[in-house]
C-alpha cells in the first residue's frame, strides 16, 4: 500500500504529509482497501507527530487484520525540520 495523510504537528506547529509505504502479508483476513483508504482519509487533519502516525498505521492494521507481515514505513519531507523516516514492524508480528 502507499498513500498520503496531511497531519499536524503538535511540536512544530504546522500541518506536514506524511507518505506511506506498507508492506502487508495478509493472514487469516484480508482487508478491504476500500474501507482503508477511507479510514485513512478520515484521520487527515489529525494531530500526530510522525511516530505517532506510524503507530497508529501499524496497530490499526495490525489488530483488524491479524496479518503474517506487516512493516510501515512513514517519510515526511515538508516539514519545519530536515527530512524524517520511520519504520516499524517486520515479519514476526
């Protein structure tokens, strides 16, 4: 998956995109893009700070879908700082 959400910074004060890139082996449940990408939609706007955001990817995927793998990655490039990339996850969850 690879998507966009639009947030706010708590600590710098200001709205940033952070892009996505999540690696998803699907286990027992395969999910519905359709809704994901709603869900994600929904929490444009919020106030996350880039862990944060990443957290929330990886555990709302992680404990609606049970999947085998799942690893998120998260990079923010328009923000106040210098450029920021996260991860999180593998495949051991």
């Amino acid at each position: 998956m690879h998507f966009e959400m639009q947030l706010y910074c708590p600590q710098g004060f200001e709205h940033y995109t952070g892009t996505f890139d999540v690696d998803f082996c699907p286990g027992e449940y395969l999910p519905d893009y359709c809704e994901l990408d709603k869900l994600f939609r929904e929490k444009c706007g919020s106030s996350m700070i880039v862990e944060d955001a990443v957290d929330w990817v990886y555990n709302t995927l992680k404990q609606e879908y049970y999947p085998e793998g799942l690893c998120v990655q998260m990079s923010v490039q328009n923000a106040l700082h210098f450029d920021v990339t996260i991860e999180k996850g593998g495949w051991s969850v």
